[in-house]
C-alpha cells in the first residue's frame, strides 16, 4: 500500500500505538528496541516502507510496524464528515429517552487545532489497515454524490463504562428500558458493551451517510482536496446512538467475530434503504455489521492483525503532531 491511496499523504500525518509497542532502530524486528511506546503515544509518520514506518516521538526517531498502530483519520481523509458527538454533546439515548448522565454530556475530548488541516478537527484514530479500506469506500460513496459522516471511531474506556454503568442504572428503575435492551434474544453488551470494546482496539467506527450538497476544493500543503461545506444526513430507521432493540438490522445476534454469518441471517423489516446502502458500500468494502446497530461496523482483518496483543483499552488520546503535507 502506498501513500497515493488517500486523499492527503501519510508522512505527516499522526499516529498512535493501542498497547506497548516497540520502537524500533530500522524496519527489522531483530534490529535494536530504541524505547517502548505506551498505549495512546503519539508520533509523527515521516515516511512509509513496506510493513513499516519511519517515525519520530520528541526528538527521538524510529520504526514501527504499522498493522500494529493507527492513523489520525481525519489526516489522510479530510472528504469524510466528522462529528464525534460523544467528545461534544452525546446522543446516546434508550428508546428515545435521555439517559442519566450521558446524554447531552461531552463525555471526552478529543476536538483540537489540526495544523496540517489549518483548521479545529476532531482526533479520529483508527487502525491503519482499517483507515485503507475506509478510503476505499469513501471512494465509492463519494462517486455516487455521497460521503461518510462518521460519529466515532476511537472511544475511550472510560466512556465505554460510564455509558454502561449508566444506562444498567437507567434499565433499573425503567421497566420499559430494561425490556428494550435486555429482552430475548438481545441483552446490554449488545448495545454497549461492559468491557474492552473494539473501539478500544481500534477496528470499529460508528458511521452513517450524507447527500454531498455543496463542496469546496482546498489547498492543504502542495495538494488539492474536497471537502464538504454543505451536506444532508441520510434518514434512517433510528437515530444513531439509539441503545436498544430497536436499531437492531438483525432479527436475531449474530457472533462479531464471523465474517460471513450476517449474510445468512434475516434483515428486520424496519430496516430502511438507507441503512441497508450503509451496509451494502461497508460490507463490499471489507467490513462486518454488527447485528445490534445499523451504524457500527468492523474490521476483522485489521483485529487479526493486533489479536494476539489487543491491550486492556484503557488509554486516552490527547496528542497531535500533524504537519502540512509536501510532495
């Protein structure tokens, strides 16, 4: 994979390492170990090579195998629409009803001065080989007069408690809401998961469609990209982030770790043509849905790559290091 597959090259672009990771003296696994990367460090990608970048952390420099890191969306992808309403005012609901303590909570923060951008962006990391696949299908969506408008991508594990604790509380002392998340043949983990997500690990992301109304092209470095100035979000059968049985696309669960078992399993009749286009362009491009909400998709590949080592998830993201890309 080469740096013309994104819209904006990858040297300069951030990166970051999920779980302790090694930084390497040269692109060899036997060469020396220089330091070891925490999981959420930052660094700037200098230059790709095979299997490998070349890096720099503060003033030290490195290699790192980069199916094993992610990759500062927004960076290499400026067309698709970011809105991570989770580090502003969160969306998640149950039914329909506000859930105590998190909706309408900016439950991280994660929106910064992205330099390379030349403008506020939110940090949107994702496993490299995922973010290819992404490209691919903003490609395909973009041809049809579309865009990807992602709602999250890495969420920390914090959240991902709170959010549970919280809305297990909500079930509590709501009949209707306990029923909505936990009656046969669903229940809470499928809605919000009471341990390491992958968003943690970093092969999932939370996403949904836009009609592209208005666009302009801009400079950014030495090239030219699109991004959208005027867009309307696509209609679906649910709002995202609702936490129930009712965004379900499934009519029963079927196993995340599956490739191939949603294909044979029964669509809801609820569900709309517009989610099952969502599907449809995430689904050609390489990615599983989740039975429970139409809007989350995964990258199994991209997991079997970091399996081994997937880490508790149980880091932040603060840092950026982007620069203005040169050819």
């Amino acid at each position: 994979m080469g740096e013309n597959l994104f819209e904006l090259p990858v040297a300069g672009a951030t990166g970051y390492v999920p779980v302790q990771t090694p930084l390497y003296q040269a692109a060899d696994l036997n060469s020396e170990q220089l330091l070891t990367l925490a999981p959420g460090d930052g660094f700037l990608i200098l230059a790709e090579s095979g299997d490998w970048w070349q890096v720099q952390r503060a003033t030290q420099q490195g290699y790192v195998r980069h199916d094993q890191a992610m990759i500062n969306l927004p960076d290499v992808i400026p067309s698709i629409m970011y809105d991570l309403t989770n580090a502003l005012s969160s969306r998640f609901v149950s039914l329909g009803k506000p859930i105590p303590g998190i909706t309408g909570q900016q439950l991280f923060t994660n929106r910064t001065y992205n330099p390379r951008l030349g403008r506020p962006e939110f940090i949107a990391p994702l496993l490299y080989p995922m973010a290819q696949k992404i490209q691919r299908i903003q490609r395909q969506v973009w041809a049809n007069g579309e865009t990807l408008k992602i709602y999250e991508a890495f969420r920390p594990y914090s959240v991902q408690q709170q959010v549970c604790t919280q809305l297990a509380a909500f079930a509590d002392q709501d009949p209707e809401i306990k029923a909505g998340i936990s009656s046969e043949p669903w229940d809470l983990e499928w809605f919000i998961a009471d341990d390491i997500s992958n968003h943690q690990i970093g092969y999932a992301m939370d996403v949904t469609l836009a009609t592209v109304d208005e666009t302009t092209l801009t400079t950014i470095g030495d090239y030219q990209v699109h991004q959208v100035t005027r867009a309307t979000e696509a209609q679906m059968y649910t709002a995202i982030h609702e936490l129930s049985r009712r965004s379900a696309v499934f009519t029963a669960p079927v196993w995340t770790g599956d490739r191939i078992a949603w294909r044979h399993s029964q669509i809801r009749s609820v569900v709309d043509p517009n989610a099952l286009r969502l599907q449809k362009y995430c689904t050609d491009g390489g990615l599983t849905p989740l039975a429970s909400e139409w809007w989350h998709f995964n990258d199994l590949d991209a997991y079997d790559q970091v399996a081994a080592n997937p880490g508790d998830g149980n880091y932040l993201i603060h840092d950026l290091f982007s620069q203005v890309p040169h050819q």
